[in-house]
C-alpha cells in the first residue's frame, strides 16, 4: 500500500478528532490492519507521519478514524510498548488504546490456531523473587477498562469461524518455544488463556496517562516448542482474526460514543485539513478501479490480452503495472477473486503454497484448518480444491487473481511453479464437464517458464505468459504528460526528463514523485527535486 507522508504539523489541529491508537508489534500484526484501513473521509490516501521514534498511519478502520503505532516487541526497551505508547499519548491524547495482533495460547485441547483472547486483565510475570524454595510471583492483575470490556463480550457470540474468549492473559519479556517453561509459568497463573510480550507497558502507559486500554490478540501457537512450524501461515491466521474481530465492534457506529468517540462521517468536517490536492480526483489511483477508468494509460498489452482464454502468468519487475493490467482487463466480470500472497513475502514456499491451497477453498466458501490442510497429501488437496472449484463455478464462469507471488530464492520458485503446474493439470484432466469453470491468473517478479517441470510441458498449452518490462524512455513521456494533462501540472522537457530517469521505468514510481511535487508548496526543478528525494526515500 502507499501512502502520503505528511508533516504533523499539518494534522496537529484535527488530532484531537484521532481518539483511538491501535499499537502492533510485529510487520504481520502492521500490514493485516493497514489492507483493512481507508483513507479519511475526503482523502485519497492513507497519512504516514513520522514523528520522533515513530511512524504514525492515519486512516480509517471499520467506521473510527485512528492512529496506528508499530511499537518493537516486549515492554522494556528503546521503543517498546511502555515508551513508545506512552510518546503517542502525549502527541495525540487518545480516548482509548487498544492493542492488537498475535499470543500463544495455553490450552491446545480446548483452543485451535486462530482462536481471539480479550484481556479481562493481564498478569505481568516477571515482577518475583526467586527464593531458595520457591518462585514468589509480587505483581497483581490488571483489569483493562471495563467500558472497553463490555463492548467487546458483548459481540462474543456473533457466528464466525473462529472462537472468542476473555480471560487473563499473561505478559512478560519471555518468547516462550518451550513446554517446560510453559507449563512452569501457567502453574502460578492457572486460569490464564494465553500470553504476550507488550500488555505490560501497554498498561503501564495507558494507565500512567489516564487513558482507556485493551489488549485483542489472536492464538498463533502454544509456546511449546513448535513455533517454526507454519510460523507465518499461523502468525497471518492470528493476526487476520484478531483485527477481523476488532473491526466488528468498529462497524459499530454507537460501539465508543460513551467514550466520547464517534465515527469519521459524524466528525467530517474537523478532519477537513487531511483533504489534499495530491490526487486530485484519483489520477494518480494506486489500485485500478472502474471509476478510474479515463485515468488509466492505455499500452499495447491491453490490446494483446483481448480474446485470449487461456489461463495467464504476468512476470516481471516490481513496480511495472502488472495489478493495474489485470484489474483493468479482467476485473470487472462478476466473478472475480483475488487471493493476495503478500503476506507471505519471507515466508517458506510450503506455507505459501499451504495459504494458497487454503485460500482456494475458503473462495468455494470451505471452512479451512491450515494445520489439516499441511497433513493431507497434494493429491488429495488437489482433489478437493478441484470438487469445490466446480461447485463455486457451476453457475457462472470466475477469475481468481493469485497476487504477490514474493519467494526469496531460485529453488522455492521452481517449487511454487510445479506444484501450481500440477494444481492446474490436475483440475484440467478430467472431461469438459468435470472441469471447474475457472480462469487462473499469477503475477510474480521472476520468471516462470524455464521452470516447469518437462512432465508439465503441456501447460504452455493452457498458460499465456506475459513479460512485463521497465518502461521505455517513450512510454513513460506519453504516461507523464498524460497524468500531468490532468493534473494541471506543466512540465517542462526538462522537468520531464528528470521525472523520466529518477523513475527508472517505473510507472509506480512515477505516480509517487508526482503525489508529492503536488504536496510540496515549492514548484519548478527545485520543487521536483525535492519531491524526488522524498520519493527516493520512500521506495528504501
């Protein structure tokens, strides 16, 4: 996702309107609440703030404006939970933290992967002394905000996939992968469902400076020793439940008016200094959509994907347009899905392609337990993606886009394309009328035909494949003085040339430099060359 980055003093007057902080600690727990955020109301984008320490995103989530805060994970360190909550407080005097994201869980009978915790307090373990006999636990429990408490138990019981229980929840600067060590701690604290590393200073701070608090967080493993198994699949599983759940109760528009908090709508007009000429009327969209149509730069390759059948695999550098084709030519049919790895960047080709099994039948409305799914056999797992595709697609044909295909290394690549070979061999052997009616579409930077398999040599006969280059000098003057027609902008050929070589035939990179010339209140080659710097800054 981009995002505008603005100084703070140009939302200093309207923060008083920003009452809720949501703190992370982890890029998982960061980037699951980002692909769920909006921009304000009137705004184009997402607002990043850099501030001190901090990295502020401000937006919107369900129906609330908010401030997110990643915090580094614990309570005791440079900018950890206790002083990194407690900066943001005094910045923006919110009317609630609320902190969300991953724990493991305690109980691996009664609790699954995925399964939500709400804090009715927290146990801060560390504070004890080690006597001769014993271990003599000195810190009490600490209830979070009753108000925030109530709010979310009171939506406990709506139907999901997942489980939700409020209970204790222990906290402490120990990352625990070690049964023993587990069960010794869950010992002197025997009622607790789960624990975490950051709900210590996350009290400490909130209650120091008056503030409501809570603590939401997803089940990602029970601390016993198998953290690394499908650590990132389960991490994203947690983590997408726990914000899933607290969006719930931020859909709410009444859920915090006791609180004094009300949604973005009813305080419009006090957010009004967040509107921004950086993109005016969506020219510079980061993700196609159907309104933004007589914005998009036509090129020969839309003209070459009319009437062709065949499944697709777009390849090539990041940053060269290959979203903004697919949605432009493909999304607009009623059945279109997209299933987006991104998530999964530094993760292992098994947990990609585990989430993406899973993700393919969850599409056919299939309830999905990752841990079974890592179990089955690949044929079996074939099997069943192919028998749900068909009943999904009985009614009308569907486009599934896979998206974000980011695996680190050569060897993880050409395991991905085989086992995706042999996923679309297996639903294409069957007769005609046992076949899903469903078109694949991937995307990925590294090239895949050199890696399938010779016994899958027939895919190049269902699989069109498309190179997406760096855009040439000629391309990218056409796309600039297209986006600056409407845009208002006059660049001279200069100018122009030097938006054309700092972009290095990105159009991604174009559309950024451009977003924030219009933000700087300094025109001409200087005010472009700032806007380079700052662009050049962001895409680190």
């Amino acid at each position: 996702m981009n995002f505008v980055d603005v100084p703070f003093e140009k939302i200093e007057k309207a923060k008083t309107h920003l009452n809720v902080l949501i703190v992370t600690a982890t890029s998982i727990e960061t980037n699951t609440l980002l692909g769920q955020m909006t921009p304000l109301p009137g705004a184009q984008h997402i607002l990043r703030v850099l501030k001190g320490l901090q990295t502020y995103h401000i937006g919107c989530f369900g129906k609330f404006p908010i401030v997110h805060l990643q915090c580094s994970m614990g309570s005791v360190g440079i900018n950890s939970s206790l002083p990194a909550i407690m900066d943001s407080i005094d910045l923006f005097h919110p009317k609630a933290v609320i902190m969300v994201g991953i724990a493991f869980g305690v109980d691996e009978a009664e609790q699954s992967i995925g399964d939500v915790l709400i804090s009715k307090y927290i146990y801060p373990y560390d504070s004890k002394k080690e006597g001769p006999k014993e271990t003599e636990h000195r810190s009490s429990p600490q209830s979070c905000h009753p108000l925030l408490l109530a709010r979310f138990e009171s939506i406990i019981g709506a139907s999901r996939n997942f489980r939700v229980k409020a209970g204790p929840i222990l906290t402490g600067e120990t990352l625990f992968d070690n049964i023993e060590a587990r069960n010794k701690i869950l010992s002197a604290f025997t009622d607790s469902v789960g624990g975490e590393m950051e709900g210590a200073g996350l009290y400490a701070a909130s209650v120091r400076k008056g503030v409501p608090w809570i603590l939401i967080k997803g089940i990602c493993d029970f601390g016993d020793g198998n953290k690394q198994f499908e650590k990132k699949a389960r991490q994203s599983v947690a983590a997408a439940n726990a914000f899933s759940f607290t969006k719930e109760l931020f859909l709410i528009e009444t859920s915090l008016r006791d609180l004094g908090i009300f949604p973005a709508e009813e305080i419009a007009i006090h957010l009004g200094v967040f509107d921004s000429p950086h993109d005016p009327k969506g020219v510079l969209f980061d993700i196609y959509e159907k309104e933004y149509e007589e914005y998009y730069f036509h090129r020969n390759i839309d003209d070459e994907l009319k009437g062709i059948k065949n499944d697709l695999w777009f390849y090539g550098s990041s940053g060269v347009g290959k979203t903004s084709v697919v949605l432009k030519n493909f999304s607009m049919s009623a059945e279109f899905k997209i299933i987006s790895l991104n998530a999964y960047i530094g993760a292992s080709v098994n947990e990609a392609l585990n989430f993406l099994y899973g993700e393919l039948l969850g599409v056919a409305g299939l309830e999905v337990n990752l841990k079974e799914l890592s179990l089955m056999e690949k044929s079996a797992i074939f099997e069943k993606i192919r028998t749900a595709l068909i009943a999904v697609s009985a009614n009308a044909s569907m486009t599934i886009y896979i998206d974000e295909i980011a695996l680190e290394n050569p060897e993880e690549h050409k395991v991905f394309v085989q086992n995706i070979g042999a996923l679309l061999i297996h639903c294409g052997s069957k007769d005609p009328a046992d076949r899903p009616k469903v078109r694949f579409i991937f995307s990925s930077i590294f090239d895949p035909r050199s890696l399938i398999s010779v016994s899958q040599r027939k895919l190049s006969e269902r699989l069109a494949f498309f190179k997406m280059e760096l855009w040439g000098k000629e391309e990218l003057e056409g796309f600039i003085q297209y986006l600056s027609n409407f845009l208002k902008i006059d660049l001279s050929v200069k100018e122009g040339q030097l938006v054309v070589s700092a972009s290095r035939g990105s159009p991604r990179y174009v559309k950024m430099l451009l977003r924030n010339y219009l933000s700087t209140n300094e025109a001409g080659e200087s005010g472009l060359k700032s806007a380079i710097d700052v662009t050049n800054r962001m895409m680190l």
